[in-house]
C-alpha cells in the first residue's frame, strides 16, 4: 500500500478501481473515529457509485491510494452509507472547524487534511491545512496559511460554537444539481441546514429542484419565510408551483406574497391545474418568437447556458404578444430543422405543422403517448383558444411517471421495474 501523504480535498473526486481497472465510483469523502491520545484513525471512505448512490469502503479493503485513483480489492458492500455514532465525515463535517493552538498562539480554521499511513498499516489524520485570521482591513484579503500535527491544535469544546459550513460549500461548487441534491440529503439534518444557509439563492433552488417535495418543504419552512420565497423565486415555476402546493393555502398565499410579482404570477396559474393534467406538468417560460424571426435569433436565444436542454430543443411561434399566454399559436421549429437553413431564414417559413398542442387540461397519460409516439422531448400545451400557455418537456413526464421515491432506488433493476409498471399505468406504448 502506498506511504504517500495525501490531503483529503484532493482525494475527493478521485476514481476507484477495482483489481481489474474496472471503475467502481467515485471518492466523495474520508470517514474517521476520533481517539483519545492520538489523531483521528480513517476508517474508510464514502464512495459515489453509479445511480448516484453513496457507499461505504472500509479502509482494509483500499489496497493503494495515489494520485487520481483508489484501488480496492474489489469487495465492496453495495447497501447506502449511514453514518454510524462516533464516525466524523472530513469533508462534511471536519473542515471549517476551527481550532486552536496548543502553543497559545491563536486560531486558526481546518482547510484540508492530510491522512497518512503509519507503521502498522492503520490510516489517521496527519498534517492539517489551516487559515489563520487575517490581518489586513481589506475585504479582499485572506489570513495566512500554515501547516499543523494533529497534536499541535485542539478543537474548541465550548458549547454552542457554530461551525462554518463555507468550506463545504466551496467543496461542493462543481457538483451538478442534482449530485449535489443527493449530497446534501446524505447530511446530518444539522449540517444540512448549516449549508443550506450557506448556498446561494440560485445554487439552492436548482439543488432543491432535483429533491423529494416533502424535503423541497421541510429545507424552506427551516428556513424561514422570507428566505424561503426567495428561493421559490429562483426555482422554475413548475417547480414552485409543485413546492407551493404541498404547503397550507394561508401558508401557500403568504409565500406568494413575498415573492417577485412576475414570478409569483406564473406560479399562480400554474397552480390553477392539477397536477396530473398538462398544465400541472408545464413550464410556463417556453421560448416563443414571432414569424418573422431569423434561424440565428432563435439559435442565439437557446444557446443560452441557463436554459433547460428540452426547452432548447425547440421554439414555439405565435402571434403577439410573445409572453405566455401568448398570441394564437403557429406551430414549432425544432433546433435540428434550423441547422439545415440559413440564419437569415424566417421561423415562420420552417414550422413543423405536423405536431399539434395539448389543450391544458389534457391528462398527463395524454401527454405521455404523444412525446413517446412522434419521439418529441417536448410539447406546447395551449388553452382553449389555442393560445400557448406553457410547454411539457419529457422530465416533466419522467417525474409524474416514476414513483415518488424514485431517486432513493439502489439498483437498476428496481428503477427499471418501476418505470415499467409506471408506463403500464399510464398505457404508453412504443
């Protein structure tokens, strides 16, 4: 096994490979036991395999550890990690603690940790990264930097000290919604709360999109009214709207009240459907242009990085005005079809007549069988004056057809079960 220091923030993200080169996951933390007289011991890692499921690999079965890559023995208990009595998370729970010198000489805060191995094989805590307070008036400095031996610093046992949870934050800032959605859910509700705080309005909305409602509703009514709707503010309306709907109506209209006026607005006519017909399924922020724009306006508009793949898959073209409800609908330009034109082309010489809406109040069944027959990622829902007032993509679908504890499924074979008996349900077929 190999000697080599390494510091646990570099460990994280690293592959793990099995005798083979096979791929098992990736490393998302370092478990460890605190001891009495000497540093923490690590016991094993928490490992992301695929289906974004978190395990546990015991240290025992890590036979090297090197830069970019763990090898295991190849055992590995597939069964969701739970964080046992006594086990302290590095990356969760260890950095942006702080601590103080044993010397005297002030505090400083754990920005990473080196584990190394010893002698007798064991793994523990060796040298830490800390930051010391900084110097200088200038809201732009940093304190220094300085290394430390676990036996150099003890951790402030006063009760009542908030631990910082920016550290975790930064950790987290290139995981994807819903990685990090599954991330914070693995947290102790203690610490999760403590980084929900933390995150930015957006970088929480986008997170809580990709979780269960009843946590969508537990995080935000921790959090607090106000908070909470600026985070509701952030989220896609229809996602909002299904958080909003899950709260009391005085609870929902006091919300509603505290956000943004436009976007309060879309969430309450998206509130108006049930939430098992088109209406309840759409966004209602579709793209729509007129006739007489050119292939490379809409081109520029869905190149826009904070737009939703499927609503980029296509633009919907109406009559005046181009807001949602919108002028009497035209028909759709596919993405696809405007790379086979020039940009000076007008939308209104290529739309594909052959899709037709769904009224809003159509039956998600309904919606179902029409993106799987004509093999569509998405589908403008209009009313009954065919007005466009929304479109349903196909992971509006794929949410009302999975069960609602779809994402905490351990294997594939089980997703795959439920899947199927959702589409049996709804009498899709292919």
């Amino acid at each position: 096994m190999s000697t080599q220091r390494v510091f646990v923030a570099r460990l994280v993200g690293c592959t793990v490979f099995d005798p083979a080169g096979d791929r098992l996951g990736k490393v998302r933390d370092v478990v460890v036991i605190y001891r009495k007289d000497d540093p923490p011991r690590v016991v094993g890692l928490v490992v992301e395999i695929p289906g974004r499921r978190h395990v546990f690999l015991s240290i025992g079965r890590v036979t090297s550890i090197q830069a970019g890559q763990v090898i295991t023995t190849g055992l590995m208990n597939v069964r969701r990690f739970q964080q046992r009595g006594g086990e302290v998370r590095v990356m969760t729970e260890l950095l942006g603690r702080k601590v103080y010198f044993t010397d005297g000489s002030g505090h400083a805060v754990i920005e990473d940790a080196a584990i190394e191995r010893d002698r007798l094989g064991e793994w523990d805590i060796g040298q830490l990264f800390l930051r010391k307070p900084k110097t200088s008036a200038s809201p732009f400095a940093k304190g220094p930097t300085t290394f430390a031996n676990w036996s150099d610093v003890r951790e402030n046992l006063s009760s009542g000290e908030a631990q910082s949870a920016e550290q975790l934050v930064a950790t987290y800032s290139e995981l994807k919604p819903a990685d990090l959605a599954n991330t914070l859910l693995d947290l102790p509700e203690e610490r999760l709360l403590e980084v929900a705080e933390e995150l930015s309005d957006d970088r929480l909305a986008d997170a809580l999109e990709e979780m269960p409602e009843e946590d969508q509703v537990h995080i935000l009514e921790a959090l607090g009214d106000e908070r909470a709707a600026d985070i509701l503010d952030q989220m896609e309306p229809d996602d909002a709207a299904d958080v909003l709907a899950q709260l009391p109506e005085d609870q929902r209209e006091e919300l509603l009240e505290l956000m943004e006026p436009e976007e309060a607005e879309d969430v309450r006519a998206l509130l108006k459907y049930g939430p098992d017909t088109a209406g309840g399924l759409m966004t209602s922020e579709p793209i729509v242009l007129s006739a007489d724009a050119t292939v490379a306006e809409a081109l520029a508009l869905i190149r826009r990085h904070e737009l939703h793949p499927a609503l980029a898959a296509a633009v919907f073209v109406t009559l005046p005005p181009y807001e949602t409800p919108t002028g009497r609908l035209l028909g759709t330009v596919h993405f696809q079809r405007m790379l086979r034109y020039p940009p000076h082309e007008r939308l209104g010489a290529i739309i594909d007549d052959t899709v037709d809406p769904v009224q809003a109040t159509a039956s998600a069944a309904e919606v179902a069988r029409l993106l799987a027959s004509y093999n569509l990622v998405s589908v403008p829902v209009v009313d009954q004056a065919h007005r466009l007032v929304g479109a349903v993509s196909i992971d509006d679908v794929l949410d009302y057809l999975l069960p609602e504890d779809w994402r905490s499924h351990d294997g594939d074979a089980d997703a795959a079960a439920s899947v199927g008996a959702a589409v049996l349900r709804t009498g899709v077929r292919r």
